[in-house]
C-alpha cells in the first residue's frame, strides 16, 4: 500500500492515549509555517487541547516546545485552575518553564477561557455586552 505520512509532533500525554499502532486515530493538528523552519504539525486529540496550545504560544517566551511541555504536565482544565488559583508552581514543574515564565503564563491566563465553562461564560458575556 503506497500513501502519504506526515510527521506530527505530540506530547506525551497525547502519545500516551493515541490506539495500538496500526489501528486508526484521530488528531486535531495545528499546523505552523516559517521560512526558516518550514511546515510543522503538532498533533492534539481534542480541539480544546489544541486552543489552549495556541494561547500559550501567544504568551512571550512561550514556543511549540515549552507550551507541549506545560500541556504534558498540566492538562487545560488543571492549567485553567493553576492560573485562577495563581499557582505558578504548577505550571513551573514544565520541563524548560522557569519561574518567570510560569508567572507569566499564569498572569496572561488567568482570565482567558480554557476549559468548557469558562469558553461557555466569555461567549456569554460578550454577547451581553
């Protein structure tokens, strides 16, 4: 069987979920291009997981590799309860997060919608508005 493949970068929580090899999966992709770099695909298995992938990386200091990391420690529902409770040590276990970074996060996040409820609420609210 001839076929195309393409390389998806994932954490190891979403590695740790995906079925036996062979068997079908399915991933949400964010896909990023630069001149330098070219096309890179990082692989999530829900959409939620991908937005809150795609905030992080909005946040200065944070790229692809330290926002995975984050999201391997933290899933988006403990990370959108870290950065209520401002437990930047949460989000500092990360591989390659130091403390400046994880205040920061937790800083940029605190009031930005990441889990159901919170995503629900904001849409509420600005429609209200």
């Amino acid at each position: 069987m001839a076929g195309v493949g393409y390389v998806v970068r994932c954490g190891s929580r979403t590695l740790s979920h995906l079925p036996a090899m062979g068997e079908e999966a399915v991933l949400h992709v964010e896909t990023q291009w630069s001149e330098a770099n070219g096309m890179k695909l990082y692989g999530f298995l829900g959409r939620d997981e991908r937005r809150a992938f795609v905030m992080l990386q909005a946040i200065q200091g944070v790229g692809p590799k330290a926002a995975l990391c984050v999201l391997d420690v933290l899933p988006r529902n403990e990370l959108a309860q870290a950065c209520a409770r401002d437990d930047k040590a949460a989000v500092g276990r990360a591989n390659g997060v130091g403390p400046k970074l994880a205040q920061r996060i937790v800083t940029e996040l605190k009031d930005k919608p990441l889990t159901d409820g919170q995503v629900a609420a904001f849409h509420a609210s600005a429609l209200t508005s």
